[in-house]
C-alpha cells in the first residue's frame, strides 16, 4: 500500500519480491493514482524476477497496470479508477487473472445490479476487458476464457430530459458564474462532460473554426466552430499557471491561495456546486449528460434534419439518435393541426356530452 514519506507530497511504494526489495516515489499527490503505480511497479518487478513464472498476474495488478499505461492518458482516469475500485470490491484483487471465473463474475454483476443503473454494470465489465486485453497483448499475460459479454445486463432506454428556456434562466441565477461557460458549451456543443473537461487550447483551431473533441474510447471527432462559439471561446478567461493554463474551460479556486483559476475535471467537489445550483433552482430529475439531450432536441426542433444531428453528436449509427424523433412528431403533427380535407378544422377538441 503507498504510504507518504515526512516532507514530500508525493506517494511512495515499497515491497519486496522474491527477497528483493523495490521502493521510489509514485509521482503523484493522488492516492488511488499511486495505488495504479505500485500495482505497475508490481508487475514491473515480478517480470524481472527469475523465480516468478512468466505471464502470471493478479486482478490487482493488470487493473493498476492498465491504468498507468493507459487510462491516465485519458480524460475518463478519474471514471477508470472507479470502475476499478468496483471491480476489486467484488473480485478478491489478488486473483490471478488465469484463475478467474465467469462464476466471479457473475456474483460481481449481480450485487453490483443492486446499487448501481445496469449501463454502470456493464461499463465496468467492458473496462476489465480492455484491462485484460491490455495484459495479454502488452504484457503476455496468461487470462482466464471469459465470455463478458453474456454476462452483461440489459440496459433501460436511455430517457430524453431537454432543458427548459424557463428552468435556463434558473439554473444560471443559481450557478456558480465562473462555472456558466461549461453548462454554456455543452448546451452550444453538445459534447460530454469528460470531452468539455478534458478540452484543450491546443484542441480549439479558431482560424478554420475547427474543435477536436476527444471522446470516450479515445475517439476523436470535428466539431465545427460557428460564430456564437468562436466569440463565446475569445471571450472565456484564462488561467496562468501549467498545467491549467492549457485547458480550455476553468474556474476560480476559491481553497487557493490567490484564488488562481484551475482546470474543471468531471468529478469532485467543483461538480458538486453543478448539483447545488440544480437543487436551489428547482429543477428535478436533471443530469449534466441532459445538456448533451437538450443541444441534440433544440438543434433537431430547429433544423428538422436527423443524419445532421447525428453528425453533430458523434453518432456512429443514426439509430442512436432517433431517440429524439419524437421532436420531428411534435412538428409533423403541429403541420397537420393546420390541415384538413373538408376545410373545416376545429380549434379545440369537442367536448363529450354528459347525460343524468
């Protein structure tokens, strides 16, 4: 386990395998960070090992290592490490990986069922897979036949929730102002939390009025810059200091001294104000992921075209957006109030007669 050496602020790692001893700073102030580094260190250090027998690695370590080869590049860590912290939670984390069976998983997916939605179950088993995968390919890891794909659950259709122009106005009364340009930029974008957080300077091409969004899954997609976004980006404040100055959207860290503007990451307290604003406005049953249904309505109501919507949102398949079909109903029908063969069109339902 990391421990925190007297006059350092980084984590360190000390363990010994086979009799040797291997110790040295994680390089990080986070403590799960540095969980991943050890548990790299770890596999590190048993392949050096002649005793240790070649390709053999425990859930603990092919997570850990998985995270410090890969994830931590991506903008979905901080969701990575949770999902780990999931996965260790309900498979013993020293199982070797060749030892692991669909009868472990199983037993995780379905207590795992009782405290989360079934999309957050099976976001986890596609994560250990990739993590296995990792192992195998990178490290020769020998992994167990595990079909897990049959193991995961069906998920509900995912709901439609637009945001109001009434609930708008609320919301941004009761938001944080520093906080304003990222519901902003979502609603004008309609790209997820972890792609506006982990968005770039680098990423933002003013000049040909381009964003490379970077999705989950290391996607990358065009977004183009149209004239609302391009003053709405000139305009946004900037912080000094690396490594938040390279990042687009950042708020005043009120904790820190002078009160230097910070980079806004997808989990933590700062998304906590996110869900106070919420409540102090009154608006119910609202995700930060709704500003992403809410661009995808508003610009569907607006254009009337569904493969553009779906170009704009990333879709690989139109049928992910038809979702939002039900915008172009309302239309239909509303084009169809004003029409009538026998030229006779009622302004309002007739209503029933009631007898004694």
């Amino acid at each position: 386990m990391p421990f925190r050496p007297q006059g350092t602020r980084y984590w360190h790692y000390d363990f010994q395998i086979r009799g040797r001893r291997f110790h040295g700073s994680c390089g990080t102030e986070d403590f799960e960070e540095a969980k991943a580094v050890e548990a790299e260190k770890r596999v590190e250090a048993k392949s050096q090992a002649t005793a240790s027998p070649k390709g053999i690695f425990t859930l603990g370590e092919a997570l850990g290592t998985y995270y410090a080869e890969v994830a931590q590049h991506q903008s979905s860590a901080r969701t990575t490490i949770s999902q780990g912290k999931a996965l260790v939670s309900g498979i013993n984390p020293e199982t070797k990986l060749h030892e692991i069976t669909m009868a472990m998983i199983q037993r995780h997916v379905s207590s795992r069922r009782s405290e989360v939605a079934n999309g957050t179950v099976n976001r986890e088993l596609q994560m250990l897979g990739r993590a296995l995968r990792h192992m195998q390919k990178i490290h020769a890891a020998t992994i167990a036949d595990l079909d897990l794909k049959s193991v995961e659950v069906k998920e509900a259709e995912e709901r439609v929730r637009e945001l109001t122009r009434d609930e708008q106005t609320r919301l941004f009364k009761h938001l944080r102002e520093d906080l304003h340009p990222l519901v902003l930029l979502a609603m004008m974008t309609g790209a997820r939390v972890t792609a506006l957080t982990g968005l770039k300077w680098s990423d933002v091409d003013l000049e040909a009025r381009i964003i490379t969004m970077r999705e989950k899954g290391q996607v990358t997609r065009k977004f183009p810059i149209n004239n609302e976004v391009r003053a709405f980006l000139s305009s946004l404040p900037k912080a000094e200091d690396l490594p938040h100055s390279r990042y687009v959207l950042t708020y005043v860290n009120h904790k820190a001294k002078g009160h230097p503007r910070h980079r806004i990451t997808p989990t933590g307290g700062i998304m906590e104000k996110w869900k106070e604003a919420l409540v102090a406005a009154g608006i119910e049953n609202f995700r930060f992921h709704d500003l992403r249904h809410t661009f995808a309505t508003r610009m569907l109501r607006q254009t009337g075209n569904l493969k553009l919507v779906s170009r704009l949102l990333g879709h690989k398949q139109i049928d992910t957006t038809m979702r939002y079909a039900h915008v172009l109903d309302d239309d239909l029908r509303t084009a169809l109030d004003d029409y009538a063969v026998t030229g006779r069109v009622p302004k309002k339902s007739p209503k029933r007669r009631t007898t004694d």
